[in-house]
C-alpha cells in the first residue's frame, strides 16, 4: 500500500477514510516538524513527505494531522514482514515500509507469487501493497512506483528503454536534489539522456565511481544482491525542539536524555561503539557536527553523555539552537553476547515491495 503511515492509520480508525490526512510530529500543524506521510486526498492539494506541517497546513488546512506512532507502524511492518518470508526466506528488510524478495529460486511464476502475496496482507492485515518484479533491486523498485496504488508491475530488460528512458532522472535510487539539479545544468532531465550521456563525461563531472554508477544505474543495471542480514553502522536519536533554544543546561539535558535513548537501543542490540557525535542545528538551519573518540567502546549511557558533551564544548553557541541530536559509530558486538549473523548472495529474480511512499522520510 501506498503512504503506509496513513494507510495504518485509517485501519485503526475506519472515520478517516478518504479524508486529507497528514501524519508528522506531534501531529500539531502550528509546531516545528514535518510531513513524513501524507494520503493520496492530502496530495492532490500539493503535500508531500518531508514539507514543513505549517505549509501542510496552509496548503490543505482541512486535513486531519496526526502525530507518528512509530512503534504501531513496526508493529504493523513486522506483520508484513513475516508474511513475506513465508514466501521466500530471502527477504532484505530495507526500512519499515520496503523490503526485497529473491524469489529466483521459487518455481512459481512471480507475477503468481505477487498476487498471492498481496492477498495474503489484505485478507490478514487489510492493508494493499504495490509490488515490482524485475531482474534486480535497481528495475525493481522503479517497477514498484509505476502503478500505485495496489500494483503489480513486472519489468524486463528489454523495457528498459521503452519505460525506465522516459522517466525524470530523480526516479534512479541515488539520485538526490543535488545530483538532479547538476544533470540539469547539463541539459540531462530523463534517464534515457543520461543513458547516452558517455561515461567519460560523467566520470569528469561526478568523479569515476560515481561517474560509473550514473551511467550504468542508466542502462538497468545492477549487480546488487538480496541481503538477509545487515549490520548497522551506528545508532542515532535527535529533537527538534518546539522552541529554538539558547540555554546550555538546557542542551545539556535534552543531551542527557538523547544519550540514554541510544544506549538503550545499543543494549538491546548487543552492541557497544568507540564513536560519539553530535548534530547540532542552529535557528538559521547552519549545521554543525562533531565526533569524539572513545578509549573504551561502550553502551552505557552516562558514558555517552560525556562523549556528547565533549563535542558539545566544542560548538561555539553564538545562536540559538533547533535540532540536537547524538550518533554513536563504530560498533562491534559486544563481549557479553553473542549475536548470530548471515547472510546471503543470490541473483535472478526479485520481487520489491513498496508499502510507502518512495519520498517517505525514514522515522
């Protein structure tokens, strides 16, 4: 299903259906935050994920604006999620509302195996989903966003050139607002002129790698694999604060409470970094960002709040401040638990199931 925070939200209270819903922050349009997902009635007045809640507002002042319930949405996914690996135990979890499935190895046709998929989530949970089947992740997920919502769209390489061409550059995963507006300045807008853009022009506007990647992700290709387990590279917590705010004891404390929300999540994952930073946002949205180095890994949070303010001492506060957030890297598993890994490497074909939005911001 598409905008999946809304579209949970309408299960749970049946009234909203085919109401302009915006779900972001609080849910109070007046306060900072923003949209993270908004439905289908809201979007036709021009609201889109990651808009300020006051434009959201002003845009479609008639919709009903909710707070984020993080943990009913998890729960929700996690549904989902285990419904699909019944399918196929090859399941890539790539956020609370997408997933992979290598089905490569299954005998049924996958156009089957997405039907059956799609009814088993509306007949166990109620929710739609649209599904893209192609060779690999990269024509995959494009083929998932091509007919929302409650669509199954299946891509081959021979339809590279007559459906993946035609569309804006910003469709290809990797390519960002910044990266959009670069192919821009150079008269590239679709991804077939990207495609016949040569690799040496690319390489000496975006560097070789990236270069390559551009030209390559162009042409449909992409030798990814479905990746049943991944590591996370750190754990982060941030606050956007209602008021901006230019008292240090009162950083200091929402620190405080930012370090002890990311020891908590490093416990439960059995994980402990050598890595504390912190973001720092000020009222004019300057960002600062400083790291420090620990001697001991850990997961405990006080020692994490002395990282964190260590950093902090290191920011001139000549302003006021709207975002804090902190970051601890550089994990390792800890000595105390032992946590099993896999993972594993197949190619052919994969299924993309998109439950969102592909503009969602992650929660």
């Amino acid at each position: 299903m598409d905008a999946f925070f809304a579209a949970v939200e309408v299960l749970r209270h049946p009234a909203l259906a085919g109401k302009p819903l915006v779900i972001g922050g609080r849910g109070d349009p007046f306060a900072r935050g923003v949209v993270s997902t908004a439905s289908y009635e809201a979007r036709r007045f021009g609201v889109h994920s990651a808009m300020p809640l006051r434009m959201a507002h002003e845009r479609c002042p008639q919709a009903v604006f909710l707070p984020v319930d993080y943990r009913e949405y998890a729960r929700v996914s996690a549904r989902i999620k285990a419904i699909l690996r019944q399918f196929s135990p090859q399941l890539e979890d790539v956020g609370i509302d997408e997933a992979y499935l290598d089905v490569s190895q299954l005998t049924d046709p996958s156009s089957r195996l997405a039907r059956a998929i799609k009814q088993r989530i509306l007949t166990e949970i109620g929710l739609t989903c649209s599904i893209g089947i192609a060779p690999n992740k990269l024509l995959a997920k494009i083929a998932s966003d091509l007919e929302k919502p409650d669509g199954v769209t299946v891509l081959t390489e021979v339809d590279v050139a007559t459906r993946i061409w035609p569309l804006p550059v910003r469709k290809l995963q990797g390519v960002g607002p910044v990266t959009e507006r670069r192919l821009e300045a150079i008269d590239i807008h679709t991804i077939g002129e990207l495609a016949a853009t040569p690799q040496a022009r690319l390489a000496a506007l975006f560097g070789p790698a990236h270069g390559r990647f551009l030209w390559r992700s162009a042409q449909g290709e992409d030798d990814r694999t479905v990746v049943t387990h991944r590591e996370p590279k750190s754990h982060s917590r941030e606050v956007t604060f209602q008021a901006d705010v230019g008292d240090r004891q009162t950083l200091l404390r929402a620190l405080a409470g930012l370090s002890e929300r990311v020891a908590e999540e490093l416990r439960a994952a059995g994980r402990s970094g050598s890595t504390v930073g912190i973001k720092l946002r000020f009222a004019d949205f300057e960002t600062r960002t400083r790291v420090r180095t620990l001697a001991v890994p850990t997961h405990a949070g006080t020692a994490i709040f002395a990282g964190a303010r260590a950093c902090l001492d290191r920011i001139d506060l000549d302003r006021k401040v709207r975002l804090l957030g902190v970051r601890v890297g550089e994990l390792r598993i800890d000595q105390t638990r032992a946590l099993e890994t896999a993972a594993h490497v197949a190619e052919g074909q994969m299924l993309t199931l998109d439950f969102g939005h592909p503009d969602d911001p992650a929660v």
